[in-house]
C-alpha cells in the first residue's frame, strides 16, 4: 500500500476550530499570566511604599521615645506609694498606742485624797 493513501491512525483535527480554540486558550493564559504580574508588582510597590513609611515613621524627630519617662515615673510612684504605707503604718501604730495609754488612764483608780482623821 501507499504510504499517503493510508488512513492517519488519529483524526487530524480541523484546521479553523481547533486552531481558534487554540488561540482563544493562549489569549485567556496570556490574559491570566498579565493580570498575575499586575498584581504582583502591584503588591512589591504597596510593600515598598509600607516600608518607606514605616522607616519615616520610625525615623521621624517629631516621635519621642517615652519609655524611659514611663519607667522614672513608674518608679516615682512606687516609692510614693511605699511613703504612704510607712506613714500610714506610722500613724496607725501612734493611735494604737495613744488608745492604749487612754485605756491605762481609765484603768488606773483615781488617786484618793487623804482624809484627816479628826482626834
């Protein structure tokens, strides 16, 4: 037999259909793989953007760092509060011994006049 009259052993497919489905699906990754590196390079320029903020941010003269302040101030009223409470425990010890020495008083009998003995 000749080898040009032989049957293919696959359906060679037709030229116009296939070939604009072929083209359709190019057009569409194409379409997709564009829309992909648009948002890419988007989201790198939104990132760089973020970070040049965030460094003027960090870097900017009109931020004070107040942690050092917050921290003195904590430890100012600490020791106030310690003050306190030694001058409250002062005071309560003072009063109890005050009330002792009011309940000493009551507790001890009144001197008694003498009486003369008359003869």
């Amino acid at each position: 037999e000749i080898e040009s009259l032989k049957k293919p052993s696959i359906n060679p497919p037709t030229t116009s259909s296939t070939t604009l489905a072929q083209q359709k699906r190019r057009k569409e990754i194409e379409e997709k793989r564009a829309a992909e590196e648009k948002r890419e390079k988007e989201d790198r320029e939104r990132i760089e953007r973020q970070n040049r903020l965030k460094d003027r941010v960090k870097q900017s003269p009109a931020l004070i760092d107040n942690s050092k302040k917050l921290e003195e101030e904590r430890k100012r009223k600490l020791e106030q509060a310690k003050q306190k409470q030694k001058e409250d425990a002062k005071k309560a010890k003072e009063k109890e011994n005050q009330n002792k020495q009011n309940k000493n008083k009551k507790k001890m009998p009144k001197k008694q006049k003498k009486k003369k003995i008359r003869t």
